[in-house]
C-alpha cells in the first residue's frame, strides 16, 4: 500500500472521531435507498444515497462508515484482497480498514460517475455513466480509460469469466479478451439492448434489460436467446446461489428461477420494498437492497422477508411534525415514522396506510393527516393507526391546517392540479382553485396567514395557463378569491410570524412581505442565490434550510443571515420543525438531525468585530414606494430605539419601532396604504443619536 495513501488514512483516523459536531444525526427514521450490497466474511456492506454502511451480525444493526468518504453517494462496492473501493458519483474511494476510513484513489478517472465495478486478479475495471471503463493494476493508485470499442457508453454492469471481462451497457454487451484494451459488440439475437446486470450461472451468462427481459448466452455473448420475458419491470440485479437464481426488479420485487432463467416465480412475502436495486447472497442467507425502503433478508430462499434496518439511517425526509413529545418523519416510500426521545429511536408506523409513497403532514390537535399520492389518510392515536379520508385518485402534495378547515393540494391523474378544502377531518372534500392542466409537480407548499392562503409549486409556471403558480387564496363571499404574487422567483416554501409572511424562493433566496403579498422585499443578506426548502418560526428566530447549502439563522426578520453546518454531513436539507428546545431538520440522503436551539442562536451571534461600528440610518428602499418601503438601520450597542414615521407638519403618523434592541443590524416596513401621496420623513432615535431622513409616497 502506498505510504501517501497511508499517510492521509491515519491523519483521517486522528481527525474524524474529534471532530466538532454540533448538527447530530439522529438514529433514523431507518431505512433509504441501498444502491448495492457487498457480503464479505462476517461484514455485511451496504452503499446508499447517504454513503456506506456495515453490519456485523446480518444486517440485525448498522453502522455508517464515511469518514473519509467526501462523496456519499455510493453505486458500487466490491472488494480486491484486503481492499474495499466504493464507486461514487464522483470517482473512486478506497478502504484498506473495512470501511473505518475512506481515501479518495480517483487520479486518472476524475469526478466520473462510477456505476460498475469488477475485479479480475490485479485488474480494477470501473464503469462509468458516460466515459466507458476505466481500468486500474495497482490497487487504484492510477487509472487509465480502456474503452477502446465503448466510445463513451454508460456502462451499467461487468462480469466475468477467465480471461473474458463482459461489459452490460445501454447499447448491449460488449466483450473484452484483452484485459479492456479493446471491446467488441456481443450482443446478437437481443431485442431490448439497454442491459442493467449481467451474472454467471453455471457456464451461463444471463443479462437482465431495462425493459423487463432476459438473456441468456451459452457461447460467451456470441449469440443470446430470451430465458424469461415476464418481468412486469426493469430487471436491475441478478444473484446466483448453486441452482438458484434471483432477479431484483423495479416495482415487481424478487422472482426465482431453478431452472438457470427459463421459469420464474414471485418471492415477495413480506417484503414491502418492491423496488429492489441490488441482491447479494452470504452462506443460507439473502438480501436486497430496495429504493427508499432499506435491507431486508430472506432465509428461506426468498419464501419470507423481514426489514433489517435498524440504525441505516439515508432516508429522504420530506417532511417533519410535533405533537407534544412525539415527532413524525415521513419519507416518500417508506411512509411515516415516530419517535418520542427526540430522534433517538425512531418506529414506523404506517399500520393502515397502504400508501407509503406520501409528500405531506400536518397535525390538527389529535389528529396527524398524511398527503400520499393516493389521497389523504388520518390518524387519531399517534401513527398507530390509519384511515383513508378521500381524494383517492389524487396524488397530494401539500396540506394546512387553520382551525377546523384542512387544505390539500393535490395533482390529479389527469394531470390538472387542485386546492381542496374540508371542515370534517377529511371526510368530505370541496374544490376551492385549479391553477390548470401541465403544472409541474403541482401545488407543493399551503400555508395559512390570518385570512389568506398561500399556494406554491417548485417551478412556478402553468403550461396552459401561463400565469405563476405562487398564488394568495382568500374568501370572497361564498367563493374564493386569487391573487397572483408579484415574485421575481417561484416560492417554494413560506413561514408567519405575526403580519410578516415569508417566503422561501427557486434559487433567490427568502422574500418578506407585510401586506399579505402585495408587495415582496427581498432579506437575503448572507444568503443570495440560495434555493430555499424550508422555513420555521421559532419566537423571534427565522430558520431555512436549503438545497445544498444547509441551514441558514436569522434573528432579526431576515435582515441578515448566519449558515451553520457544523457537523452535518447532508447540507439538502427538505423540511425543519421545532420541538421542545430542539431544532430537527430532514435532510434529502441522511434522515433527520438534530441541534439545540439554543445552540444555533448561540453560534450566530456576530463577534464584537462584526458588530456595527456606529449608529447608522440607511435610506429606505424602494423610494418613491407605494404602498410599502423597508427601511434599514444599525446599532452598535444595546439602546432604546424609537423609529418613527411623520408628515410634513410635523405630526406623527406611526411608530415603526419602539423598545430596547441588541446591537445589530435592523430592517423595518412602512405600509403606507390609506396615506396621501407625498413627502413623509423617518426618525430613527436612541439616547445617544437621533437622525431623520426623508421618503415619498407615489400612488
């Protein structure tokens, strides 16, 4: 092993156990998306959205092992002696210690997209999403591209056999006989030639097809014949145990064949992940790795199945709940889950939801309703339990509640996207807004401000009617009323605090308004150009999460921003909530995290350095304005604050603030609505500073 490689192990292995960790992980919900198994001796490897993890005792408990692994995304494993390498989407990643620490070995291969992996002797072959194979001869330390034959392919699978290297891509098969300097097409008599997994069984090669067909070649890939053409989805992993043979599929499970591919049967008891990725085989024992629903084993051959997830924590968390001490995680596929000892452990509870493909909670006193993409379900006892409660045919994307009225937003079969309202606990369902047809992803985000409600997609644009999906819903009569919202960018998620509405943006960042949004202000200091997931109110403090760039504390409405990622190894961040003294955040590939709230505020305290050196007054912004302006001001010290607006005789029209205010950086809205046009004067004084400056009405 290389003294440089080694050299960066052991600095790692100093550094990652002493590492500050504010952001803590929590231990679940349990579960996720599982790319690829590796059994090797008593260790059982797992690589996941969320990186790796390893179990010691048959995927009874896990454990993550990153440290190291600065990409977490991980489509391969596969071990060369004493070696365990990871392909990543973003090159290759070495172990020599089973995983306790990660070097990055990718000099010669880059950041490729490394979807396959093989060994033969001394030889690496990785396979690559749009540059071929790569091959490595000294345990990674160099790679050099062998894709003569390949052009630039997606290579989605490799085997092999003696001293031929087959190579399963999105045009066929291709066979090597040289050790990968050249390829050639091996790929007659296949109809469907976008081949996802290739296994030996026997002296036979099956390949499996995107299309839900398989091959079978009994002269090395010099001709093929359909074994099986009953797979109801993508066939996208062979395993092979003596005479048996399993296939993992997209939607259909696992089947069985004892006849090397020719018949097949159904082996899905129990097993609620039917979207399965990877399938590995270690002694009498079975398991496969599902999209978004975890582990599970079989020790009969695939007759039964039962969850092995406890402590694999690399689910997509969407969205988050509190009702007292329980807090509810739901993440798509995998449904609802609780946990009532802040995040330490966590159960799922999906009893009577048949739908676990869910987007959306929301708590009304007792009851926890859950959006799934078959409609609302209702539970009354914490989760324990579930009821279907209508809009059977709607996949629901976002629910509010205000008092005794439940609002859904839903997308139809039919593609048309709706706002649905009900006063009975979901029983009964009234259509109050149809944006229209072709909306992309449809009505994402509801949130109630005194009268109004907020509607909002992702992407912000109907096909069909050409208006923005970000919209304000209020009652007219017996009818309701719309309202477009003059954003510069589609909002994507909102928060109340009071007569403030905020809202999260595409890409620019958390908008203000005070007037039920009329009109939007930019508070995007020391956060632009940031898409914006989530948004919660605790007391005084604004939080949002974003794509990317994690987590973001404002303490004066947005005025000024603090990102604190200390610790968190999943800064996608999709949904935060507050309970207790705590702050949990559901992040898209590693479950929910947790940090004390108390904590976060803490550390976004500026340093007197960072302070204001003086008192300062800013001109406010838009001026001339109708009907609201913002007006800006800094203190550099703790003081007594009077900020007031008057009119030209002198006469105080309001107070904008008036109270004792920390030093810092400030912002105030003028709502000059049922005010004349014309020229009014701000004042902004403390004990030991007065200044005034001049603003103008235009309607």
């Amino acid at each position: 092993m290389r003294t440089k490689a080694i050299s960066l192990a052991l600095a790692i292995v100093l550094l990652c156990p002493f590492a500050p960790a504010q952001w803590v992980q929590t231990n679940g919900p349990c579960g996720g998306t599982v790319n690829c198994l590796l059994a090797s001796g008593t260790f059982l490897f797992a690589g996941t959205d969320g990186g790796v993890f390893r179990s010691t005792n048959n995927g009874m408990s896990w454990t993550a092992i990153n440290c190291g692994l600065t990409n977490t995304g991980v489509w391969r494993l596969v071990l060369s002696g004493t070696n365990l390498f990871a392909g990543t989407r973003n090159g290759v990643f070495l172990s020599t210690d089973n995983g306790a620490t990660w070097t990055d070995v990718s000099v010669g291969i880059g950041s490729t997209n490394v979807i396959s992996f093989t060994v033969n002797g001394v030889s690496l072959f990785a396979g690559t999403s749009e540059g071929g194979v790569f091959l490595s001869t000294n345990d990674g330390t160099s790679w050099a591209q062998a894709s003569s034959g390949l052009s630039n392919r997606a290579v989605q699978s490799l085997a092999i056999s003696g001293t031929n290297v087959f190579a399963g891509t999105d045009d066929g098969v291709f066979v090597s006989t040289n050790n990968g300097t050249s390829w050639t097409a091996a790929s007659s008599g296949m109809t469907n030639t976008d081949v996802r997994c290739l296994a030996f069984s026997g002296t036979s090669l099956l390949a499996g097809t995107f299309d839900g067909d398989l091959f079978r070649s009994t002269n090395k890939g010099s001709s093929w014949t359909a074994a099986c053409s009953t797979f109801p989805s993508s066939v996208l992993a062979l395993a092979v145990s003596g005479a048996n043979v399993f296939a993992g599929t997209w939607a259909g499970g696992v089947f069985l064949s004892t006849d090397n591919g020719t018949s097949w049967t159904a082996a899905n008891s129990g097993l609620t992940g039917m979207y399965v990725l990877s399938v590995t085989i270690s002694g009498m024992n079975l398991f496969v790795g599902t999209s978004r629903c975890g582990v599970f084993l079989s020790t009969d051959n695939g007759t039964s199945w039962t969850a092995v997830n406890s402590d694999m924590s690399n689910t997509a968390v969407s969205a988050l709940a509190v009702s007292g001490t329980n807090l509810f995680a739901l993440s798509d596929g995998e449904g609802v889950s609780r946990s009532t000892d802040s995040g330490a452990t966590w159960t799922a509870v999906n009893n009577g939801l048949t739908n676990t493909y869910a987007n959306a909670l929301a708590m009304s006193g007792t009851n926890l309703f859950a959006g799934t993409s078959r409609g609302v379900f209702l539970s009354t006892d914490k989760g324990a339990n579930w009821t279907p409660k209508g809009l059977k045919n709607a996949s629901i994307n976002a629910l509010a509640v205000d008092g005794a009225n439940l609002f859904a937003g839903a997308w139809s079969d039919s593609d048309y996207s709706y706002v649905f309202l009900s006063t009975n606990n979901g029983t009964d369902w009234t259509q109050i807004y149809s944006p229209g047809y072709g909306v992309e992803w449809s009505v994402r985000c509801l949130t109630v401000s005194g009268t109004s409600l907020f509607a909002t997609g992702p992407f912000g644009v109907f096909g069909a009617r050409g208006s923005t999906l970000t919209v304000r819903l209020f009652k007219n009569g017996t009818n309701w009323g719309v309202q477009n919202l003059n954003l510069p960018s589609p909002a994507t998620c909102f928060a109340v605090s009071g007569t403030n509405v905020f809202a999260g943006t595409w890409a620019r960042g958390v908008y203000l308004s005070s007037d039920s949004g009329s009109t939007w202000t930019p508070v995007n200091s020391g956060m632009t150009n940031t898409m914006v997931n989530a948004l919660v109110v605790s007391g005084t403090n604004l939080l949002a999460g974003a794509d990317g760039k994690g987590f973001f504390l404002s303490t004066n409405n947005g005025a000024s921003w603090t990102q604190d990622n200390s610790g968190i190894t999943d800064t996608n961040v999709y949904s935060l909530a507050v309970s207790g003294t705590n702050l949990f955040a559901g992040t898209y590939y590693r479950g929910v995290w947790k940090r004390l709230l108390s904590e976060m505020i803490a550390s976004a305290q500026s340093p007197s350095s960072l302070l204001p050196g003086a008192f300062k007054l800013d001109q406010n912004y838009p001026n001339p304005f109708n009907p609201a302006t913002t007006i800006r001001y800094s203190l550099p010290h703790r003081s007594q604050v009077l900020l007031s607006v008057y009119n030209t005789v002198g006469q105080k029209v309001t107070a904008l603030v008036q109270g004792e205010q920390d030093a810092g950086s400030y912002e105030a809205k003028f709502d000059g609505s049922g005010l004349a046009s014309g020229v009014y004067f701000y004042r902004l004084q403390t004990e030991s500073f007065v200044d005034t400056k001049k603003l103008l009405l235009l309607r």
